[in-house]
C-alpha cells in the first residue's frame, strides 16, 4: 500500500472516530453534576454481587470479556517480543556476569524490600474484589518485585528466581483459567464469563463470585507474562553477544 493510500485510510477512519467521539462526549453528564448514569449502574451492579471493588466488578464481571481481549493483547505481545528478540545466526549466548559496584545501602533495601514487595503484590491480587488493586495491579507488583535482585546486582540471582518455563507455564495457566471461567458460564447457561459462582458475603475474603477467582487468573497471567517479557530484553543485553552460535 502506497503512502498515500495509507493516508487515506487513516483519514477515514480519523474523521469517523472524531465523529464518534462528539457523539459520546456530547451525551456525557456536565462536570460537576450529580447524575452519572454509568457509575451509579456499575456500583449498584457491584454491590449486587457482593463486590466491595466497585472497579472490580467491572473489570472482572460487568466487561470481563474486554478483559479476556486486553489479556489476550498482552499474551500476544509478550510471544511477539520473545519471537522478536530471540538470537539470531550471528548472535550466541554467553555467561552472564552480574552488574557493577552497587552500593552496599542499595544491596540491603533490595533484599529486605524483595519479600516485602511480593507478600504486598500477592495481596493485592488475592483482594482485588474487597481493596483497590487485583489482577492487574498485583500481577505487575509481583513481576517487578523479583527484579529487585537485578537492582541489587545480582543478575545471577535473578535468574535462578526467576526459570523463565515456569513462567511460561504460569503465563498459560493463567489465560488457561480466564478461557475455563468463560466456558464455565456457558455449561451454566448463563452466558460466557458469567458470574455463576456463589457470592459469599460482600467484606469477607470469599465474596462476588468469580471476580477474586478471576482476578487471581489475571494476576498470575500478568505477573507471568511481565517476568517473561523483561527477561527477553535483558538477555539480549546481558547474555547475548555477536558471534557464531555455539
């Protein structure tokens, strides 16, 4: 396709997302107003099912199959940076060393923060339907807090925490979990990601259904898929050099 061509395409499609766009922000509720239709739906909703996280149940229950596809986005760009950056012919892997001199103050607060920084994430995760946070939030917590060895300098470490297939695994058993969710509602016959666990009591850990479990499944898969698509760039910048394969 000529540029041009593209150009004109893009117009196109820019015009009608304008359009689009006027429409949905002309019909929206005057700043500072009381009346929000969408908000009050959505918390009712939550509330409804138990859910003390309002942004939860939506992200989890009311449009869990917009979080299906952002989840699938991110599993597809996670394979695409590890097809992308995987050594070519004139690349060959080498033994890492670990980084410079760091100071030993920077060395002790990545050692002491790395539990913490975990227990935190996992928390986040597993409380996503009663606190702010859940899958998304926990799962990015949990990925960059292993990284706090590679702070520390100690990229060995790192690696030993982190076997790149047991993340892979993680990854797939997460997206795995979303999918049998999803199927789940429809041998329900209520439809694909319906909510068809027991809600439990709003306030207490077992609640909303299957928005913990849900989110639980996104943490992992986030988490997982985080760990996979950092580790692709610092091998490249660590581990692999120019040269004949081995």
């Amino acid at each position: 396709m000529s540029r041009r061509a593209r150009l004109v395409v893009f117009a196109i499609g820019g015009v009608a997302l304008a359009i689009v766009f006027g429409f949905a922000f002309a019909r929206m509720p005057h700043f500072g107003a009381t009346h929000h239709p969408y908000r009050d739906l959505s918390v009712a909703f939550a509330v409804l099912r138990q859910s003390a996280n309002a942004v939860s149940a939506v992200n989890f229950d009311q449009r869990g199959f917009d979080t299906l596809g952002e989840e699938t986005i991110l599993l597809a760009s996670v394979l695409g940076a590890v097809i992308l950056l995987r050594p070519s012919d004139s690349e060959r892997a080498r033994t890492p060393k670990d980084t410079g001199p760091v100071l030993s103050l920077t060395r002790l607060v990545g050692y002491v923060l790395l539990p913490v920084t975990l227990i935190i994430g996992a928390d986040v995760v597993a409380h996503g339907q009663l606190t702010p946070g859940g899958g998304f939030q926990g799962g990015v917590v949990l990925a960059t807090g292993l990284h706090l060895l590679y702070i520390t300098g100690s990229y060995q470490a790192l690696r030993r925490l982190r076997p790149l297939a047991w993340y892979e695994y993680g990854e797939a058993i997460g997206m795995g979990a979303v999918v049998v969710l999803g199927v789940s509602g429809l041998i329900a016959g209520a439809g694909f990601l319906a909510n068809v666990l027991p809600l439990g009591t709003m306030g207490q850990l077992y609640s909303s259904g299957t928005v913990g479990v849900f989110s639980v499944a996104v943490g992992a898969e986030v988490a997982s898929g985080v760990v996979v698509l950092l580790a692709q760039f610092l091998e490249q910048d660590i581990a692999i050099t120019q040269g004949k394969n081995e």
